[in-house]
C-alpha cells in the first residue's frame, strides 16, 4: 500500500511535469509561428489569428460565428470581424445550412488556395529552423501523440 502511494505521488509529479513541459513548449512555439508570419511575409496578407481562422475553418468544413469564437477563445464580436474581413477578401463564404437562422462560414475556392500556399511556406520555414534535429520516425512518432492528445480533448468535450 506504501509503495502504491509513493507511485502515485511521483506520477502526479510526472504529471505536472509534462503539463508544465507542454506549456512551456506551447508558448514557444506560438512565439517562433509569430516570427515565422513575420519573416515569410504572410503577415502583410494576413494576421496569424485569421489563419488561424482559416485554418480552424478548413479542418471543421463549416462553422459558425459562435463554433469560431470558441474555438479561437474570443468574442463573437472578434470572430465576427475577422470572418467579415476574410470574406471581403475572398477568403471565406457563406455556406448553405438547412436552418436559415443558423449562419454558416466555409473556406472559398481562394481561401483554400491561399491556406494551402501559406501552409506550404510554413511549413518549409519550420523545416528549415529545425534542420536536421530529428528522424522522419521521431516526426511520426510525434505527430501520433499529438493526434492523441487532440482525440483525448475531443472526447472530454
């Protein structure tokens, strides 16, 4: 029963750690996005939110002002501006929804191109500030952890 005891302490301290670890990695690595929009010249088209935006759009399908907002952790007014501006750019368009009261967004023919473009540079400036720092295994390995963690906190929804 000790022994129990003493594993649980040292995995709520593990626990802490790695909570900790991900914050801190998170934080950098939003500071090193900030940058590379800078850098690549992205944020002369765009904000980092509203690729954001848009991104969060691409990987719902449709979404509305409200759905927008939550997941951006902002005010539907914010949301509001930033999806009016997108779609003043060509960006974004409404989508058809079976209840008329229920306001739709989704990416335009555009829009998609655009993010796809934007993705492409990112991902090539990510590339480069990484170098050779990790294995094509140590990418997929990581990239499954991160689908499971995305999957744990669409579960707990």
């Amino acid at each position: 029963l000790h022994l129990s005891l003493r594993r649980q302490r040292q995995m709520c301290i593990r626990d802490r750690e790695a909570i900790t670890k991900f914050q801190i990695v998170m934080l950098h690595l939003n500071k090193e996005i900030v940058e590379i929009v800078k850098e690549t010249g992205l944020s002369n088209l765009l904000s980092r939110e509203q690729i954001d935006a848009m991104r969060i759009i691409k990987n719902e399908g449709k979404v509305t002002i409200n759905e927008l907002a939550g997941l951006q952790n902002i005010f539907k007014t914010a949301a509001s501006k930033r999806i009016a501006k997108l779609e003043e750019m060509g960006y974004v368009q409404r989508a058809y929804s079976d209840n008329k009261r229920i306001k739709l967004i989704m990416l335009s023919d555009e829009g998609e191109t655009f993010l796809q473009r934007a993705t492409a540079v990112m991902t090539e400036a990510v590339k480069d500030r990484l170098g050779n720092k990790f294995t094509a295994e140590e990418v997929h390995h990581f990239v499954e952890q991160l689908t499971h963690i995305v999957n744990a906190f669409k579960a707990h929804k």
